[in-house]
DNA sequence: TATTTTAAAGTTATCGATAACATTTTTATC
DNA sequence: GATAAAAATGTTATCGATAACTTTAAAATA
C-alpha cells in the first residue's frame, strides 16, 4: 500500500508537503508540485479515505435505507436520492430493510459504526422510533421520507397519502362503485394509516357504508401470504366490484391471487392502487394508480439532509415537504 | 462522540482492556468485562470504525456495482448479492455506473480509497479494462457479473447468452418467423456480443438469410432516443414479423415505439427478449422472454468473492460459472 | 516460604492522513 | 546590504482503535 510517506521519500519532501499537494491547500511551488504529482503518478497513489475520515471526523458518505429494493418507487426514489448525493460530492451507501425493523436497527447500528454524515431513510414503521432516537442522540442528521414515526421531530418528505387515496375511492365511485374494499399496509406505517383515512373519508362524503371486513391490512413487502389475502376475499360476501391497495406491490398480490381464482381484472374486480411501476408501466398500462413523484421523494429528501449536515448545528426548524399524488386513469376500472 | 478512552477513564482501565473486552480477546476477569460493559451501556459507546479499518487493514465493506438500479434484472441480482454479504457478516456499498464508463471509473476509485475489501461488478463494458486492472493493481479482489472483459482473467458468473438468445429466435421460427430483427445492446459489452451469436447461428442453421438492416445497435440502458430507434424501422422493408429485445428494458422501448406507431404487440410485429421483468411480470404476463437466474448471479457471485477474499494470495484457479436461462412462453409472439 | 507459571492487566508504537505551529527560504522594502 | 514580509516547507501531535510487548498480580508448584 502506497502512502503519502512514500510519496514523501521518494520525491525528497515532507509527507505535509504531499498531504498539501494532494488537497490543494497551502502554498507550494509549481516546482514541487509537479514533482510530488509526478511520484504521485508513478507509484499509483490513491488516498486512504479511513485515514482521511479520521482526522477529519467526517466520512463524506451518506446512506439511503429503503424497505424494498425491489419495489420501482423505490428504485425510482434511489435514483433521485443517488443523483442529489453525487452533485453535492457524496458517496451513497445503500441498505434494504425488507419492512424488517430487525434488520432496519442492525442496518442503522453498521451506519453508526461506519460514521456515515448522515442518513435518508424510510423507516419500517412507528416501531423504528429507537433506533432514530439513537441516530439523534449520536448526533447523525437524518432526514425522513415516505412515513412518519410518531415521537421524532425531523426533516421529511412525504406524499398526500390521504389526498391520493381519496382521490382513487372517489374514481371509483365516480364510476359507479359502492362495495369498494381496501388492501393495505400495516397501520404501524404512517403512509397506510393516512391512506385508510382517506378510503374512510371519501366513503363518508358519499354515504356509502363503511365496512370493516372489508379492510385488511398485511405488509407492504412482497412476500405476503396469498392463502391468507384468498381468506380475506372468502370472507366478504358479497365480493366487493373494486379494490384499492395500499402500494403497487399490494396491486400486484391481489390481481394474481384474483386471476388464480379465475376472476378477471376489471371485468371482474376493478383494482386501483397508490404508486406506479416506474418503466414497467410500459409492459401493459394497465392499472390505474395514484402516482407519487418517486424520484423527488430522493432529490429533495437527499437536498434537504446535505443542507442539514452543512448548516450544523445552527440549524432552522424542521422542514416538511409534502408531494401530491397524480391520479393516471387507466384500464383497471370498470363502470358498473 | 464516545471513545475507548472514555470508557477506559471511567471503569479506571486501560483502553486496551477496553478493547479486549470489545473484541473478546485476550483474558479478562468477569469483573472487569462487567464493569467495562457497563461503563460502554451507560455511555452508548459504539465503536469507530474508520479507526479499527486503518490498524486492520481491512474495512469489512464489498461493494457491488451494477449498471442500472431500475432494472430488475439487477435489483434482483442485488438482493442476491445482499443475501449473500449479510451472511458472512459485510457490509454493501452498492453503485450505478448507468452504463457509463465514465461514471463507473470514479465510481471504483471511490472504492480504492474507501479501501472496500473486494468488488463484485457488472462492468459497463470492453471499456471497463482500464478500471478493472486498476482494482488488480491495487489487489482488491473483484468478480465480475454478466459480462465478460476481454484482457481480465477473473472469477466470473455469466448467464448463457448466446444459447438463450439461439431458443429465443428458434421460438419465433418455430412459429413460422422468417423475417427477424434484433434491437441489441452495444457490441462492445460480451452479453451483447454473444446474443448477437446465438441469433445469427440460429438463422443459419435454419437457412434463414442474415440481413444487416435488421440488426440495430444501441444502449442496454433505459434512456434511448426513440426517434433513432424509429428511423431504423422505418429502413426496414418490409417490416419483420418479429423483433428480439438484447434484454427487458430495450424490450419494453421497441414496445413503447411500436404501439406509438399504431402497431400492436404480437398481432402486427412479434417481440422477445432476454431477463424477466422481476415481479412486474405479473402487471400482465405478456413477453415471451429468456429468464435468467438473477438473484442466482447476485448470490453465488457474493460468495465467489468472499471466498476470494478469505483466501487470499494462495488462490485456486479462476472460477467461471454459467447459468442457463430459462425460456418463458407468453403472448407476444404471434404464429404466422 | 521461595519460585515458577499463569492470568490479568498496562505501555508504547502504529495504521495514514491532517491541523497547528515552527522553521527556513525567498522576495520585497528601505 | 540589513531587515521585514511573504512564501515554501518541515515537525509534532492527533484522530480512535489494535498489535506486540511489558509489567504486575494471583495461583500453582517445589
């Protein structure tokens, strides 16, 4: 392993010399300079970052904890988030925590020893409250996005989750529907509380009967237990003509757990959802969603925790940004 | 921010008693271990890990880097890849080079000064030589995924792209195609290459002629200008009956275009194409395509360069594993 | 009880860089 | 040409941990 000592003997100057050359700091003769840089050259030098982030007390890497790799909001999002760290010269550590507060606390605890500047996160839910009370009280600046946890104050991002969901039950009332039940995430998640609310509402607002076999809540992730959802639908009778999911993921489990059934998407069963497939919208677009801006959700997420980190500790209050959700009409209602 | 020392100084110990009773070395009376313990409770201690890679000379974090985050493809080649390294107790940094090799150098020198104990890459290309010798010089054990480099020996997990793409264009033969296009990623990029292969073999062997208007080049990557991909149809005379996509997101553009132009997908033009479309295969199972095994790819290329890692110099031969794709019959290809 | 052995600590140097201060060299000014 | 000012370079301490060696205390043996 090269290192600035090395650099140092072989072009007869101090390592000070060469830890300036390389930082562009101080003043040095162009003599030297290109010297050192000529050694630099041939012995391959490439900085020790660990060294570095040592003395300097800061890593320059940030880090973006999702709960679904696979899922294209999220994909879409990290895009957002990756582009907003690499203008402002961060490097961007991924996590995935699968909706697991487990490994969301064992993620969160490898941050803490790797000393990243700071983190963007979508929390699993109200539970991660720990583990961002401890991001707090080492002092590690975070900024939310997509969920909100009861009990911490902090920047975040949000979509119109209630808004949106409105928004989806009223299309489908629009269109004739008035048995419409809802598939969502947990209501440990902020997200899937303010999108049942907004179903409760828009039900309110047009009289129509609220129905609590007619809400069931599993996780977000996508790998839930179809046996169990085909129990839920065997339970309500009679079936309902339109269904909201809480996430495109959701969408996805219904409308094959229907299409097992021999039950046809919207023939059938209308099926609306909250967030769009990114790209694979193209495959077939079909269904009819409440898009968020994905990509924004990362930018401005990413944006607003570099500012928080530069500011210091003279920081402004919290910020809170919410996005609204387009509704993008397509083929997976019917009129009835 | 809590150091060794500061525990030290409290449970009136030396730091290095501390550490030993981090780290479970050495011999400790319970006594002190407990006390110690308790000191590092009461303070939240938790420990640096800058200052542990430097003594250590090893910082527990790989890398994967990868050329397209929304492509899932690589998202489930990433959970693979993630499976794998939280297994054996590491940390992933991912990376998107975009397809670019110039996003993709400075990703790896990142990497070379973030001291990552190995790197699992799907190199952006042929291009992607100068980079890749660069982590050999530098001995950071690397693995590529998906494509080869001409000019680098190394482990190696590669899908079988030009059988693939031969049962691909032998599907649409079989179903009375004659006249065959191929969209195609670059040719400078191995997978590319041998799908090209695998369509011309299949051709000949089926004394079908080759025609070079039918063969278009562009970027495996999701942000192609449709309009160039639009003049080249419109050289084509007659159409052809039927087109392979070098992989999903070219699939889901020539998709997009045709239906622009009013033509529909199988009934006026067949289409294939190389991967899965990860869980949004559900959304409505329409291409016929040649899955790979992605998560397969992310996984045992993880663990070939664990392996690597754990070994160190007194390394076996270079290992290359091929993973077969799957053909996956669907609705776009039409009988003619 | 004296001596050896083992257990349980402590000291010092080190990893590779940078900050803060110190020194030397060069240039400018009278 | 002497002196001050500015420029260029060097020295030392430090970041937070661990390795290697050393010392001290306790237990085992003669």
């Amino acid at each position: 392993m090269v290192t600035i000592y090395d650099i140092a003997a072989k072009a007869s100057v101090s390592a000070m010399t060469v830890s300036r050359v390389i930082n562009n700091t101080g003043k040095i003769s162009d003599k030297t300079r290109a010297k050192v840089k000529r050694v630099m050259d041939e012995l391959n030098y490439v900085p020790n970052q660990m060294a570095r982030s040592l003395v300097l007390q800061q890593t320059h890497i940030l880090s973006l904890l999702i709960t679904d790799i696979m899922n294209p909001f999220y994909t879409t999002l990290s895009r957002g988030a990756e582009d907003a760290a690499i203008k402002h010269g961060y490097r961007l550590l991924f996590g995935n925590s699968d909706e697991n507060v487990q490994k969301e606390a064992a993620y969160i605890n490898t941050l803490l020893t790797a000393r990243v500047d700071g983190v963007l996160v979508a929390p699993a839910g109200d539970p991660s409250l720990p583990h961002l009370e401890k991001l707090r009280k080492h002092e590690v600046p975070f900024v939310l996005i997509d969920r909100e946890v009861p009990g911490i104050e902090c920047d975040i991002v949000l979509g119109d989750s209630k808004e949106g969901a409105r928004a989806l039950v009223e299309h489908l009332i629009a269109h004739g529907h008035r048995n419409i039940a809802i598939l969502n995430g947990s209501s440990s998640i902020s997200s899937a509380r303010l999108r049942l609310q907004g179903y409760l509402e828009a039900l309110k607002l047009n009289d129509l009967p609220i129905d609590d076999t007619r809400i069931y809540e599993t996780s977000f992730g996508p790998m839930n237990d179809l046996s169990e959802m085909d129990r839920w639908l065997s339970r309500m009778a009679p079936l309902p003509t339109a269904i909201v999911a809480g996430n495109n993921a959701l969408a996805l489990e219904i409308i094959r757990l229907l299409r097992s059934k021999g039950l046809s998407v919207p023939d059938d069963i209308s099926v609306v959802c909250f967030d769009d497939f990114g790209p694979y919208a193209e495959l077939d677009p079909f269904i009819t969603v409440a898009a968020q801006q994905a990509y924004q959700f990362g930018y401005l997420g990413m944006q607003m925790l570099i500012e928080r980190i530069k500011e210091g500790s003279d920081a402004g209050p919290w910020r809170k940004i919410v996005l609204p959700a387009e509704l993008i009409v397509r083929r997976s209602v019917k009129s009835v």
